[in-house]
C-alpha cells in the first residue's frame, strides 16, 4: 500500500487549503483514514479521522469547524478541506491508513502513512 499526499502549499491567514491522499491497492475502503500534522520541533498530532464508510468522522479540538475530512471511496481518496488557516496550523501533513474501520486518535493505530505535505500559513 502507498498513500500519496498533494495540496500542500504557501497560504496567507484566513485562506483555504484542499489536502487530498490517494492510495494504491484494494480495499481502500475497508479501512479508517485519518490525517496528523508535525510542526517544527513538535511532536506529530491527530487531526482528524473517518470511517471506512464516511460516515463518522471525529476532529481535534484545534481544527473542529474549520476542517472538514472526507472521503471517496471509488477513487481510492481521502480530502481534507482546511479554512480559516491560521499560522498554528503551519505544519507538514500526513495522511495515513488504520485497520480500525471507525477511525482512530491514535497514531499507533495506523499501519501505512503517507510522505507528508507541507502546508505554510503566513500572518
């Protein structure tokens, strides 16, 4: 399995963001997705996560009402839509891929991840 994160860039404050991960093989859709981000010297964090099918879907406090994560199972991709951007969320995004069919928190959970997009908001 490889997943291949896109749509990372340079972004002023209060702009918008469109992350997308697609994933090579089967059964995309038998597993959770979930995105983590890693700013410079910090430790990476949860963002966000959804079900296999879509249906659920659950945010870190930091990010909840302005990110919205989502899904299409046909195409093998998970989105992750980011307004309101502020310069706290400069950080190098993952994507990644847990056996967890709900979804998950936690990053030890995820089996594959992705190589990281680099997302830069300026104040």
């Amino acid at each position: 399995v490889q997943l291949q994160a896109s749509g990372g860039g340079l972004v002023q404050a209060g702009g918008s963001l469109r992350l997308s991960c697609t994933a090579s093989g089967r059964a995309f859709s038998n597993y959770g997705m979930g995105w983590f981000r890693q700013a410079p010297r910090k430790a990476r964090e949860f963002v966000a996560t959804i079900s296999w099918s879509g249906d659920n879907t659950d945010y870190a406090d930091s990010v909840k009402g302005r990110f919205t994560i989502s899904r299409d199972n046909a195409k093998n991709t998970v989105y992750l839509q980011m307004n309101s951007l502020k310069p706290e969320d400069t950080a190098v995004y993952y994507c990644a891929r847990t056996p967890v069919d709900s979804g998950s928190y936690y990053a030890r959970e995820y089996d594959f991840w992705g190589q990281g997009t680099q997302v830069t908001v300026s104040s």
